[in-house]
C-alpha cells in the first residue's frame, strides 16, 4: 500500500497505474491542498495519466533503475490557473508531468527520453547547465504526437534541447 488520500468523494489507496508509478504520486499538489482546490481527477483524466506512466515514466524508470520525482502531474483547470499556466496545457488532460531524478543531469534524461521514446512535447524547463538544475517536461498523446524538443529559460524559449 503506497498511502492514503481523499481526492473528493474518492478514496484512493495506493492505486497503481504502472509497476513503479500510483495515482497519487500523479495528482498529488501541494498548492491545491493549500488552496482548498479539489484536484480529484475524471476517468479519462486517469486513463490518460495511466496511458503516459506505462509509455514514458516506466521505461524512464526502468533505464535509470532509480525512483524518478513527480514534480507535476494532473492539474485541475483551477489549479493550472492559479499556477498561471495557460487552459490547454496538457496537464489539465492528464497527458503530461514534469519530473526529476535525483542524480541524474535534467538534461541527460531529457536526451535519452528523446532518443528512445515516443512523445508529443518534451521541455528542458529552466536547465541552467548544472546537473539538477530546472525539470523534465514530458507529454503524450495516443495520436499524432509533434516529437518536439523546446528549451524554456526564464529569458526565452527554443527549439531542440540546449545544454
């Protein structure tokens, strides 16, 4: 049993949406309890957070052999807003996360993701060339995924990833 939470009329007991990888670890936010924002996630939300746990942050986990960090996951329409994120981020649909692992260079992973993996949009978000510096941005779709690399630093955004 990973834990314990209530997400709305929903208990959910250490739900497994992958081997390594619970419902929790990909809802769970810190600024929603804070907030009162209930980020308890739909069906499809689920299916769409499972559908990216077993294509992406499995096989992340299973090439490093370490526990990869949820940074961010589902976010609600409130939540994302409240976190200034625009309405069509791919976090309201549950197709994407950011994430970390510790001991491992952002942009390292950011590279063995786009080299061996299937995806819509992966982000180096704020790298500023020291090894845990900034997250992985990762999303999925179950068609038609763009492949597209960005780098995101405060100043600016571009295409490909740049250490």
């Amino acid at each position: 049993m990973v834990g314990m939470t209530v997400m709305g009329d929903l208990i959910v007991i250490g739900i497994r949406i992958s081997r390594n990888f619970s419902l929790l670890e990909l809802t769970k936010s810190s600024t929603a309890t804070r907030l009162g924002i209930d980020n308890t996630p739909s069906q499809e939300v689920i299916d769409n957070l499972e559908f990216l746990a077993l294509r992406i942050l499995q096989h992340v986990r299973d090439h490093y052999g370490r526990a990869v960090t949820i940074n961010s996951g589902f976010r609600c329409l409130d939540l994302n807003r409240k976190l200034g994120s625009g309405d069509r981020s791919q976090h309201v649909t549950g197709n994407a996360a950011d994430m970390e692992i510790s001991g491992v260079d952002n942009y390292e992973l950011a590279c063995w993701i786009r080299d061996n993996l299937e995806f819509d949009q992966l982000i180096l978000e704020f790298y500023t060339g020291e090894p845990s510096s900034g997250w992985v941005h990762v999303s999925l779709k179950p068609l038609n995924n763009r492949m597209e690399c960005l780098t995101v630093t405060k100043q600016t955004t571009r295409r490909g990833l740049i250490k």
